[in-house]
C-alpha cells in the first residue's frame, strides 16, 4: 500500500488531504488549501460582468486568466495581473510542491461554517495545482465544490493500517510482536500471553484467531459521514444526474438546475461505475502483471549478461592464450633452426681453422727446415736436396693460394623472418557476428565509366547489382601501394563515389571494393588497374574506358604521404569502431606459413609508418560560442571562458601528427591543445573532466592536464606566430607536444587507447589555425625507429 501514498497527498501542502474537495477537473485539493490559493480577479473580469457583455464562454473554460495571474511571474515572489489598473497585487510564497500561495487579502468574518468554507472575497479564481485550468467561482464560493468523503475514509483506513502496531496488547513491560488476533475479543495476543489469557478451552475455544494483518484488516472506522448536497446542505444525495454526472438531492430536482436533466438511482449508478472501475482495474492490473514479469525478465538478464561476460571473458582468454602458445611452439622451431644454423657455422669454420692450423705448422716447419738447410757450406750436399725443397716450397705455396685463406662461412646469417604475415592477421583480429540475422551483401560492381585518373588523384565508382535484396550499410574501398605491395584500407563509409588524393606520379596502382553490413562483409570486386600520370603537368590520363564529361559531387581522401609508406585515415563511418567480420583469420595457419615453402627467410628494412589524415575542425559539435572560418582551420571564441572545439576524424590506430600556429595572442590566456573523447565537455577548460589528455600553456610555461590533475611543468610559453605539434602514438600509445619544433617537456601521457578526436580549448583572447596532414619530427621518428 505504500505506493498508493502519493495519490493520498495535496499537491499544496504536500501532506494528507484534509477534508478534500473536488474540483471539475476532478483533481482534488484540501480545503485549507483551496482557499490560500485563491486569486482575486478584476472586476471587469468578474462571471456578472461577463455575462453582462453577453460572452458565451463558461466560468469554467475561463483558462487564459492563467497566463495572465501570478503564477507567470518567474522569480519575484510578487506580480499582478497585467493589462488591469484596478488589480490588487499580492505577495505570494511557494508551497513544498512548487505552487505559489496567495494569503487572503483580508480576515474572514466569523461565520457559522468551517474556517476552509468561509466567505471568500468576491470575484475570486482558482486555479487547479495539478493541471493549471482556472475557474471563476461564484457566490458560493468554496462550498460549491463537492466534498470527497471516500478519499477521506481511504486516507483514515490507511493512517490507521499504518498506524496500527503489531505488538501484543497484554504484555506488561516490552511489548512482543503479535502472532495472532482473537476477532471476539478484539485483542493481538503474543505467544505467551495467548496461552496464558486466551486458553483454547471453554468459551474462548469457540473464537477466531486470525493474522495479525488479517485481524487489522478487519477493525472497522468510525460511522462514514453522510454526504450532504452542496447547493442544499440539508438534504442527502439520492439521486445522480446523468448529464451533469454527479450526485443531487430531491430538493435539486424539484427546483434546482437538475430539474430537466435525466437522473437515476443513487444505488444503481453506484454499483454501475464500481463495475466500470472493476474492469478497468482488471486490465491495468494485467499491465502492472506484465511489467512485474518484465522486470524481472531484465533482472535475470542482468545476471545472465555478468555470467555470459565471464565466461566470454574466460573464452577470449582461452583464444589469446592458445594463440600465444602456438607463436611460443613456433618460435622454439625458428628458434632450433637458428640454434642448427649457428652450430653448422660454427662447425666450418672451426673445421677450417683446425686445417688451416695444421697447414701453418707443416708451412712454418718447411720454412724452418729450409732456412738451415740453406746455412750449410757444402755445396755438392745442398745441391743434392735443393732441387727437391724447392719443389716442395712451390707446392706449398700453390696449396695455400687456391682459396685456403677465403672464409668457408660468412658471419651473417642468411634468415629474415616473414612476419607480415601474422602481423596483418594480429591486425585483423576482430569478433564476428556469432548469429546471422541476414545473409551478407552483394560483391559491388565497379563502374567503369565513371571512373578516372587525373594527375596524381584518382576516382572510383561503384554500385550495389541490381537484382541484390541484401542492404550494405557501407562499403571498403582498397588501395596497394602502386608497387604490387599490400593492399590497404583508404575510404570505409556509405558513399559509392571516392577520389584519392596524394598518389605517386607515373606509378600503376591497383583497386578493389567490398561491401558490408551487420552480418559480415561481401566479396571483392575485380580488381581495377589505374595509371596516374607522369607529371603534375600531364593532362588527365584514364584507365582504357570511358570517362563522363561532368564528374559528379565526389567524397575527396587523402590517405597518402608523398612516400606513400603509411596508411589511410578515414572521416566516414566509424572506422575505428568494431565491426563484424566473416574474416576470422586462421592466425595458427599464419604461424606456420612462418618460413613455409614459397615464404622464404628474406632481409627486411623496417621503417617508421605514420597515418597521415587531413581533417578541419567540427562546426557539429563545438561549443556555440566557438567562431570558425577558414573553411574550418582557423578559430577563435566570442566568450572570455575557455570553450572546446573538436577535429572531425577520430583516430584509435597508428601515428598523427598535426600541428597548430597560434595567430592572436593578446592578455596571456592560457589555450589547451590535446585529444579527447567525442562526449567531452565543451564549457570548461580541455582537460577538467576525465574525456580529455591536453597540455595548456601560457607565455612562460605549460602543463600536462587530465581529469582536472596538473602535471610536468615545463618552461617555456607560446607567443604569437608560435607553432604547437601534438604527436599521437598508438603504436606506443603515447601523447607527446612540441612547441616551436622542439619536445615541450617528457612524453605527456601514456597507456593511451580508444578512439580520441583532436580537440583546442580556447578563449576569445586567442586565433589558431589548424595544418593536418604532416609527418612527424625528424628526431621522433628516427628514435622511434632505433627503439
């Protein structure tokens, strides 16, 4: 019962209605009440004088006087009607529930009635708490309002189940809870006391033990009071109009407003609308039923969402932790093969130098022998074994210059591992879609004929067939790196035209679409030869097919660096966000592919790669006070506090470096320069709320700021005409800046992941301008390769 509580509180004083009344909206209110509310009207608005002008609108549809009263005025605690010279003003104050109160303007006479039910000034309006329509009352005043007895007998039955202790009536000192309630005696009885004052013998055994909640159930109220006509206080409800929908007396029916209206039975209409309330109540109560077991339906997905995730979380693990031993296994075999190739080496040239130590002995013996030889005198005795030493000097000599002092064996070892491979498959490791609800999309075909190369751009169109039923939310446009290499990712979104900026001259690249959706992706188109021009002064070259007069509206990429050895970014779809994908890649087929046949060890460079994206700053979701021009690079704030501005690509992948030249700097501001999360907070300082990682800085120094903690204070400040690089790693997942070319202070944040757009803080006292699509420092990159 205690949900019904607030249908049993007056929406002005917020407690129990006392004596209720009814108003013809049917909402209730308390007498008391009632009259604080009370407005007095000007004359010329009064129900006489509106019925003297000859309007045909009732008291009752009087709503405008509303918009005009007190309740209009917004703070002042005073007001008066405006448009009326002759209206009184009258201080007001709030009640609990928000609805103002107006104290009567002068005492009440003593009368006969009830304080509530006394005079009221003349020309009076109330206005409903709950649904605002006012009415003008009459001579009556509030004794023309019907009183509410059941919703006074509702509100006694629950202050009494509420009050109603539950504790044994008989026991002298603590009171123990009551276990049972004799109806006869009408007493709660603990356990003791039961068996002590109320035997099961004699004339007590013949009565009934109920519940206590039963037992307080069915105490009965006091007599209900008779409900009195309002117009007649004398006479008793008998009958109930059918037109004006309420009870009246014989004495309304005879020479009341009644008279003429069709009336029924007083006991009749009563059962009639208890039933109608029955059958409402019966189809509500299937609603709340319905509700209750859907609630409880969420309740179990909640515990069955924990329990999923634990074990999907074990599962993953499992995955991860079989791929791990899998590259572990692989590379104690790479590792063997390594250890076999060093021992081989080892051996030759161990074996080499054993027989080269042997041939040096038996050299540095013959040299020996023959330099004592030639000391000897005797002539006839040299000449004797001359000829033969110097045979056997030549022969030697001519041993040791057929290669024998040529290594065997290089030092180098002649392996390079090929692990792109598994690279590109760790890369792509994602979750599919473990149920399909649609089959995937059509294969796109290509249109040819829209299709071009101009100078180093080049265009592709394409277009779902005809007769496909399956929708693709977007489409994977692919690019390789005009050599043969890999392809790669340069446009994901919904459009079916894109134009690739930033290609080599004079190079052949090669182009391929896929089309995707919810349940997977599509196949590959065929793949599209383009030929970009020799020079930026060729004419616009084609691929051999036709090509349209008039291009349309295209969607231009940049994805490229002039050495073409990075990878695209993309402002269409979500790119970074996962999707689901039929390519769950075989990463234990990978790792065999290691050194399989045909994928032979070979000496590899590594390079530095850096996603290069162009992008401006987002008018969509910037503060309003951020100003914008320069077709979005360039802006600046109408306000003095610090208002956020975001960049329109998110990145969550490689390496991006944009810079930002501060073009007015005017009173030493402080501007914030950084990354943050797209739900950021756009009033306040970049950095205050914990979406965003930003270094601010003024004219003498900086800090490092995330989640409103200062951090790393550096010297050095920013000027006008000063540069800011802002260099986002994820491949080390780290936030570095640069001031004017140079590293402002250690590496600002670290264990950097997710998806973050560019973002500026800035005040009115500070310009800047946004450059994109530029490679990162010289020294960061050469380090970040040497690491």
């Amino acid at each position: 019962m205690e949900e019904m509580e607030e249908e049993l509180k007056c929406p002005v004083c917020g407690s129990f209605y006392r004596e209720p009344i009814i108003l013809p909206c049917s909402h209730n209110i308390c007498q008391a009440c009632a009259r604080n509310i009370l407005v007095q009207t000007p004359e010329s608005e009064s129900p006489q004088s509106r019925r003297a002008s000859g309007s045909g609108v009732s008291d009752y549809d009087y709503l405008d006087l509303d918009k005009m009263s007190l309740y209009s005025e917004a703070d002042s605690g005073y007001g008066s009607y405006g448009g009326f010279a002759s209206a009184p003003t009258t201080p007001c104050q709030k009640s609990p529930n928000g609805v103002r109160v107006f104290p009567p303007a002068m005492p009440p006479p003593a009368t006969h009635l009830s304080p509530a039910l006394a005079s009221v000034p003349r020309n009076s309006c109330i206005t409903c708490p709950q649904c605002h329509r006012s009415l003008i009352l009459d001579d009556r005043g509030l004794r023309g309002f019907p009183k509410n007895r059941v919703l006074e007998g509702v509100i006694d039955r629950y202050q009494q189940s509420k009050a109603a202790a539950l504790k044994c009536q008989l026991c002298e000192k603590a009171p123990k809870e009551a276990t049972v309630m004799c109806e006869q005696c009408d007493v709660f009885y603990c356990d003791p006391c039961r068996l002590r004052c109320h035997p099961p013998r004699g004339p007590l055994a013949k009565h009934r033990l109920v519940p206590p909640a039963q037992g307080r159930v069915s105490r009965r109220l006091s007599p209900r009071k008779v409900s009195t006509c309002t117009d007649h206080e004398l006479e008793n409800h008998s009958m109930y109009c059918v037109q004006c929908k309420m009870p009246v007396c014989y004495q309304c029916l005879e020479e009341g407003k009644h008279s003429s209206h069709e009336v029924k039975a007083l006991g009749a209409m009563w059962k009639l609308h208890k039933s109608q309330l029955s059958q409402a109540l019966n189809g509500l109560s299937d609603r709340a039923k319905e509700a209750k077991e859907f609630l409880v339906q969420l309740r179990n997905m909640v515990q069955q969402i924990q329990e999923n995730s634990v074990e999907f979380e074990a599962c993953l693990v499992a995955q991860c932790d079989a791929l791990i031993d899998a590259l572990n296994r692989r590379k104690a075999q790479l590792l063997a093969r390594v250890n076999k190739e060093h021992e081989h080496k080892l051996k030759v040239v161990r074996d080499q130098i054993s027989h080269c130590t042997v041939k040096l002995r038996q050299t540095t013996g013959l040299m020996e022998y023959c330099l004592e030889v030639i000391k000897e005198n005797d002539p006839s005795g040299f000449l004797q074994i001359s000829d033969a030493l110097i045979r056997r000097v030549h022969l030697t000599e001519d041993q040791w210059g057929k290669g024998t002092l040529t290594p065997r064996m290089t030092t180098d070892f002649d392996l390079s591992l090929d692990n792109s491979p598994l690279l590109q498959s760790i890369h792509q490791l994602d979750f599919v879609q473990m149920k399909a609800s649609s089959p995937v999309p059509a294969t796109p075909i290509l249109q040819l004929e829209d299709c071009c190369t101009h100078n180093n751009s080049a265009t592709l169109s394409w277009k779902q067939p005809p007769l496909s039923t399956v929708p693709a939310e977007g489409y994977i446009l692919e690019l390789d790196d005009g050599n043969g290499g890999q392809f790669r990712e340069v446009y994901v979104g919904k459009e079916t035209m894109c134009t690739v900026d930033g290609l080599h001259f004079n190079s052949t690249y090669n182009a391929r679409i896929k089309a995707f959706n919810k349940t997977g992706v599509s196949q590959y188109s065929k793949t599209l030869v383009l030929q970009t021009s020799e020079d930026t002064d060729s004419e616009e070259q084609t691929v051999p097919f036709p090509v349209p007069s008039e291009r349309l509206p295209l969607r231009r990429m940049s994805p490229f660096s002039s050495t073409l050895n990075l990878q695209p970014s993309f402002p269409g779809r979500a790119y970074f966000d996962f999707r689901s994908s039929p390519h769950q890649l075989s990463l234990h087929s990978s790792l065999q592919s290691l050194n399989a046949p045909g994928c032979n060890f070979e000496t590899q460079s590594t390079s530095y790669s850096q996603l290069v994206a162009w992008f401006a700053f987002d008018p969509g979701s910037a503060h309003s006070d951020i100003i914008f021009s320069n077709d979005n690079l360039t802006v600046t704030c109408s306000s003095y506090d610090d208002r956020v501005v975001l960049g329109k690509t998110g990145f969550s992948k490689g390496v991006h470096y944009w810079e930002l030249t501060v073009d007015r700097y005017d009173n030493h501001p402080d501007p914030a320069f950084g990354v943050a999360r797209i739900d950021v907070m756009k009033d306040v300082m970049l950095g205050k709320d914990d979406k965003a990682w930003a270094m601010y800085v003024d004219n003498n120094r900086s800090w490092f700021m995330h989640n409103n903690s200062h951090t790393n204070r550096t010297e050095g400040g920013i000027t006008k005409g000063a540069t800011i690089g802002v260099l986002l790693d994820f491949n080390r997942k780290t936030l570095t800046f640069f001031i004017n070319d140079e590293q402002q202070g250690p590496i600002a944040f670290e264990n950097v992941e997710g998806l973050f757009f560019p973002a500026v803080s800035l005040n009115r006292n500070v310009q800047v301008t946004l450059h994109t699509g530029l490679q990162v420092p010289d020294f960061y990159s050469s380090r970040a390769s040497i690491a």
